[in-house]
C-alpha cells in the first residue's frame, strides 16, 4: 500500500509523475530531449540567433533595468545572458541542456565574456546551492510555459527565494490567442489527459497577472515582431512582462 505522501514536494512529485517520461521537458530527466532540440544549430528556429529579447533591450536602453546581478532561466545558447553581461550585470545563467550550455559557453569564449557563469541542471534543483539570491533581475525567455500549472508552485517559490526586494521579474512567454502557438487548455484538462505539454501553454494577460500577483506591474504587453536584420530577437506571438518585487 502506498501512502507516503507528506509534503507538498511529495505532491508534485505525483504530479509531475502523471505525465509520462517522454513528455517531461521541466526536470533533469527533459535533458535528454532539450539535447535533440539543440542538436542541430543550423535549424531555423527563432531563438538560436545570437539576438537579445527586444524587451529587455527595451528596459536596458530606458533605464527600467540597470546593473546588477542577474539570473537568466532556460538560458539556451546564452544570448540574453551575454548580452546582460556585456552590460555590466554579473550573470547566472542555466538551463537543462547540456547541449544548450556548451552552445553558450562557446558564445561566451567567442566574444570574449567574462561575466557569466552558465549551469547545467534543474533551476528547483539548483536554487540555494549552485544560484543564489538575491537577484537583481531574473530573466525568464521561454523557460515558465514549459512548466506544468502544479510547477508554477516550484517557480513562484524560487522568485520569491531569489529575487532581491524592488528586484525585477522579466517575462517572455507563449500569447493566447496567437495563431496556435502554445496551448489553451484548462489546468484541469492537462491533468485529466496527462500527455504532455506539447509546445507549451500559452497565457492570457489576466492569467499572468493573477498568477504574480504578489509583485507589482510594471509593463505587459505583445513582444515585438523584428525584422531579420534587426539587432534584437521578437516575436508577436509572445507576451512579455516586467514585475517588480515590493
């Protein structure tokens, strides 16, 4: 007879074991398939560009965010964190993919950075030991709408480890309602089907606000479409948001 359940790790633990293995693209054991997704550097995804978010160029360039330290999550081939770096912000940056962070420490040595330090593993697995607050700014590109709805547990609880108090919280992540990109089920349905996440879920503005309600709004609003030859990376489909911790 199982019943071992007495903690609220136990719990989504469960959870995350509803989904089958091959779905998991969140724990350590997603590596494996974020590696294939990285394989092949001459795929033309959006993101392999060596180009920043236009909205953290944006805030940069305004002032809005300013120096410090900094965590960029689901870090990729590193290029939000070398662009932080290269701006005086002394930066963490990790992702699951061994793939994905060797492809960012080459970016690293090519240019010549030297304030980034890139981690492989679990960011919940991680914060405490290998990253620790606080944080001036943590940078999410792509990393929340592959979390399971029970995760955003693990990733408000990691904010709130982490972020420096009037710390900034920035946010790229798959629009509702933009052309297919990202589900729109119900939290409740994934559970009922348990197959996976497919690309991702995508969000609607009021679901975000709800979800990080207990930081303050700065800025939310469609991620900007960039031309090719554009210095910096956007893509209408996503949202990006700024949250400000009290």
């Amino acid at each position: 007879m199982d019943r071992n359940i007495r903690t609220v790790d136990d719990v989504l633990a469960l959870l995350d074991g509803l989904f089958a293995p091959e779905a998991d693209r969140w724990t350590g054991r997603g590596a494996e398939w974020w590696d294939g997704f990285y394989a092949d550097r001459s795929r033309p995804v959006p993101f392999f560009v060596a180009k920043p978010d236009e909205n953290l160029v944006s805030c940069v360039e305004r002032g809005v965010i300013s120096g410090g330290r900094a965590l960029d999550l689901g870090c990729g081939p590193g290029r939000n964190a070398l662009y932080l770096a290269e701006r005086g912000f002394e930066v963490d940056a990790v992702d699951l993919s061994p793939a994905a962070v060797g492809w960012a420490r080459e970016r690293a040595r090519e240019a010549g950075a030297d304030g980034v330090r890139f981690h492989c593993g679990d960011v919940f697995a991680l914060a405490g030991t290998e990253l620790t607050g606080p944080y001036d700014l943590v940078h999410d590109s792509g990393c929340f709408h592959h979390l399971p709805p029970h995760r955003r547990i693990s990733y408000l609880a990691l904010l709130d480890d982490v972020l420096a108090p009037g710390g900034l919280f920035s946010l790229t992540c798959f629009a509702a309602g933009a052309d297919g990109m990202g589900s729109e089920l119900s939290d409740t349905d994934f559970y009922r089907e348990a197959k996976g996440l497919g690309g991702g879920l995508a969000y609607a503005p009021e679901s975000l606000r709800e979800i990080f309600s207990g930081l303050t709004e700065v800025e939310l609003r469609r991620m900007r479409g960039e031309p090719e030859e554009s210095a910096c990376f956007g893509e209408s489909f996503l949202w990006t948001a700024l949250f400000q911790r009290a």
